[in-house]
C-alpha cells in the first residue's frame, strides 16, 4: 500500500485490520465496506482499490457495490445526518416541500455538507412511519409528522 497525504499510515493500517477480520468471510464486500465507513465516517476513494484488490474484484466492481447503497458515502458526513423521507406516503403528506425547505435552509442539495461541517442532507426512502409522514430522522432518531417548524428546531439543535 502508498500512502497518500489523506490515507496514511494509520488509515493503512486500519484497513489492513479490516480487510484482514474479513478474509474468511465469503462475499465480504459490503460488510467490509461498512466496517470501513464506521472507522472513518466514510469510504476513503484511495481504500476503494485495496478493497477491490483483496477481495480480488475489479475497481468498477467495487466502486458500483459501493455507490448502489446509498448509506456509504465517499467524503466525511457532518457532525448531524439528517435524513428526510422521500418514499410516496411521506410524499403524499408533504415531504416535497419539507424537502425545499430543508435544501433551501441549509443552502445545499442531498448528500452535501453544510459549509460548517454541522450538517449532511440525504433522501431516505422509507423510514418506516408511513401514518406519521412526512418522516425525518437526525442522527437515527426518528420525527413523525415532519414540519417546517419541528425541521426548524431540528436544524437549530443541530447547529454549533
């Protein structure tokens, strides 16, 4: 493995640990790729190819597995995720709007990051509360009957 200035030799050597508690795992891609993201919050882009190369894949392979899912991410999230349902109950209920006004009031689009760090936006399709929609949820709790002022109030708690 070559470092580079973001992927040293701690991150080396937290992805050698990885790889290596996984080795005897048949069809360990996704559990590796999660174990990769709970160590550093996301999937660094220079590990995509090291994965690939233990789990004797193509880079291609590897890089479509992981942006099929939706939950890896490829840049570090902000301190709060929230989440905003996108399914068509929540639609139905207003989640459109809800979603405006959060892209509008945090002034960036899904699976961004505030410029502050404080906050990363991202559908979700289905949270599970489709009689209580629209639905969001902050850092894996979940808001039933999402509002402009209950998202408000999420954002403000969210906030430095």
């Amino acid at each position: 493995m070559t470092a580079t200035p973001d992927f040293g030799a701690r991150e080396q050597d937290v992805l050698s640990q990885i790889l290596a508690a996984h080795r005897a795992v048949e069809g360990a891609l996704l559990p590796i790729l999660h174990a990769v993201q709970d160590a550093f919050g996301f999937v660094p882009p220079e590990a995509l190819p090291l994965i690939a190369r233990d789990q004797n894949i193509s880079r291609a392979e590897a890089h479509g597995v992981m942006s099929f899912y939706h939950d890896f991410r490829e840049h570090p999230a902000g301190r709060s995720i929230l989440k905003i349902c996108r399914a068509e109950a929540c639609q139905a209920m207003g989640a459109d709007a809800l979603a405006d006004h959060a892209r509008d009031s945090l002034k960036i689009d899904w699976h961004e990051t505030t410029p502050d760090g404080a906050i990363t936006l991202e559908p979700v399709f289905c949270l599970g509360l489709c009689a209580c929609g629209p639905a969001a949820m902050i850092d894996g709790k979940l808001v039933g009957r999402a509002d402009v002022a209950k998202l408000d109030a999420i954002i403000a708690g969210a906030r430095p």
